[in-house]
C-alpha cells in the first residue's frame, strides 16, 4: 500500500514543471490530537475472547502538496515517530490448568496519508484521502503464543480553516475521522490460536504550519 501511496504522489507531483516562479507547492508540519478505539478478540482452540479499549494519543506529521488551480490540492502526510499503545495485562488460567499473565501491546509506524481537498470558499476547505500504517505487536502470552505484524489500511474524511498570511505562510485548524480495516493473525507456536482486530478507528484534530513557494 505505501509503495502505491509513493508512486501516486510522485507521478502527481511530477507531472508539474518546477521551474516556474510559483511551484504551487506547500510543505509544512502538523501537530495532531486524536481519540482511537479498537475491537478485537483472541481465540485458542475452543475459546475465544473479546476486548475492546480506547486511547487518546498526541503526535505530529510533517506534508507535502501540490495546488491544482484554485480549489484542488494533492498532498502526502507521514507521521515520523512510532504511536505506542498502553501494555494490557490479564491473568487467565490456561487448558492445563496452570494461571499466567498475558501482557499485550503494539506499535503503529510509518502512518502515511495521501489525501486530497477542495475549497469551499477562500478559507473553508473538505479533505479525503487514504491511509496505513504497519502494526508491530508486542505480546508476552501465558500459553506461548507469539504473532507477527501486520498492515493496515483505510480511509479519512475532514474539513478545515486554512488562512493565508502575505509572506507565504499558512496555518490551518482540521477536523477529522480516519477508519481503518481489521486484520487476522495466527500464532507462529500454535495454529489453534488467533488473534482478530475487527476495526480501528479514530477522531483528531490537528493544527498546522506550513510555507507556500
């Protein structure tokens, strides 16, 4: 998916000649504030379970883009840093009897966005785009069981206010919804075992500054 983000945000990008006075081009950093919620379940054999949590989570993202005329805009936004989940632990008691702690967390790297958005008016504007981010799991499991990573994808929807200074400058206040897909995965030490995210979903809002050349 990352590969397809890439390559579509450079063909755009480099279709446009960049020796031009004005490049139309924008690039600047965002700081982001979001609520998430997640639904899963973990199944061993003949038993499963179901979890679900919730967390607000702070994070900045630096983007590109590129005007198309006076309304359109293509850009690519990239989270550098890791988002980190809270480590979960539980005591169970397993198939053979014995009681042990299971401790889950996960982290989600390499959020990138390709998005585009519309002027309304001079300042108002709406946004979509498409999502992922890989998920490295972090798991330490009573019964021994171990799962990979996994990538996810998905979609974002937003609006914002966008105000342009005369030096070039920009700064923007956004609001958005980003709802990604669900992933299954079998443990590596026991084939009986799975783990399932039904969703992940997210609200945030998110101030930006940027320059425009």
């Amino acid at each position: 998916m990352k590969k397809l983000i890439i390559a579509f945000l450079a063909m755009s990008l480099g279709s446009f000649s960049m020796a031009s006075a004005e490049l139309g081009v924008n690039i600047g950093v965002s700081g982001q504030m979001g609520v998430f919620s997640a639904d899963g379940s973990e199944s061993e054999a003949d038993t499963k379970e179901r979890a679900g949590t919730t967390t607000v989570v702070g994070y900045s993202s630096v983007f590109i883009e590129k005007t198309l005329g006076s309304r359109l805009t293509i850009g690519f936004d990239y989270v550098p840093s890791a988002l980190s989940t809270d480590t979960a632990e539980s005591t169970r008691v397993t198939d053979i009897g014995t009681t042990g702690t299971n401790s889950v967390a996960a982290d989600f790297e390499d959020l990138s966005t390709v998005y585009a958005s519309f002027n309304i008016t001079e300042n108002f504007y709406i946004t979509g785009g498409m999502v992922s981010v890989d998920v490295i799991t972090k798991e330490s499991l009573a019964t021994g069981s171990a799962y990979g990573n996994a990538s996810l994808d998905g979609e974002m929807y937003g609006a914002g206010y966008n105000y342009d200074f005369d030096n070039g400058l920009f700064l923007r206040a956004e609001a958005n919804v980003m709802m990604m897909d669900g992933f299954t995965l079998t443990s590596t030490t026991n084939a009986d075992n799975v783990i399932k995210l039904d969703h992940l979903n997210g609200a945030n809002g998110k101030v930006s500054i940027g320059k425009s050349f």
